[in-house]
C-alpha cells in the first residue's frame, strides 16, 4: 500500500482515537467534549443535525494535519530514520502544540460566538480535554508513522 494511502489511513485512525478521548471525558462529565456535534452544528445552527457535517470536518481535518505531520517530519532525514517510540514523542510534542493553538481558539474565540448555547461555555476543563485529546492523536499519528514508515 503506498504511503499516501497509509498515512490517510492512519489519520483517519488518529482522529478516530482522538475523537474517543473527547467523548470519553464527555460522557464522564468531566468537560463538554462533543467535538463532532459543536463542528457540525457551526454549519448547521442546529444540534440534531450536526452529526454529518461535523464528522465530514473532523476527519478531513484529521488526514489534512495527518498529510502535513508527515509531510516535514519527512524532510528530516533524521527523523525518518528514529524508532517508534521517537516518532510517538515527535507526534505528542506536534499534538501538544496544535492543541495548545487549538484549545486557546476554542476557549477564546470559538465558544463566545457558537450558535448554540450548550457550546458557549468554554472553561479550561474544555481546553484541557481538547489538549489532551489532541496529543492522543499526535502520539497515535506519530507511532503509526514510525512503524509504517510513513514518509510523503
């Protein structure tokens, strides 16, 4: 399978797991996770039918950065030649800085002007899900990168 499909495939499978870590804390009340729902209803202004378009943002999104991630980390010869477990920090470290951008957005910017109220409220438990969710993906990208040897 060719490298391109592989690192679609394993962004897919990031976002995937990304996505399980939101709701994860979601349905443990720790913090409003429902990423996929608050995407979608942006583009929809309704809660009911949010679903579609926000899965259809949330995993381009994901094989979007997937195809970047992979794309520098190919340009340094010394970073394709590390092992798994490097490739996992690598990709922790990029999905702590994403999340770092990503989380203070959504906090700052992002919930103050969301269409429905249930979103509205953004607190740092909300950024810390979010933080933490988007390492997850990083590591996950990173070690499927380093035992595929994804290179672009």
């Amino acid at each position: 399978m060719s490298n391109l499909v592989m690192t679609v495939l394993a962004g897919l499978l990031a976002t995937g797991l990304m996505t399980l870590s939101l709701y994860a804390c979601h349905w443990q009340g720790f913090a409003n996770g429902d990423m996929v729902r608050a995407l979608g209803s942006v583009i929809t202004r309704k809660y009911d039918n949010s679903m579609i378009p926000g899965l259809a943002i949330h995993l381009t999104s994901g094989v979007i950065f997937a195809l970047f991630y992979v794309f520098v980390w190919s340009m340094f010869p010394e970073i394709s030649g590390a092992g798994v477990l490097r490739h996992v920090q690598l990709g922790a470290f990029c999905g702590l800085a994403q999340g770092l951008v990503i989380s203070t957005a959504l906090v700052v910017f992002v919930a103050e002007h969301h269409p429905l109220e249930q979103f509205r409220v953004a607190g740092i438990n909300v950024a810390l899900v979010h933080l933490l969710a988007h390492i997850v993906y990083g590591a996950t990208l990173g070690g499927l990168a380093g035992v595929f040897h994804l290179t672009m």
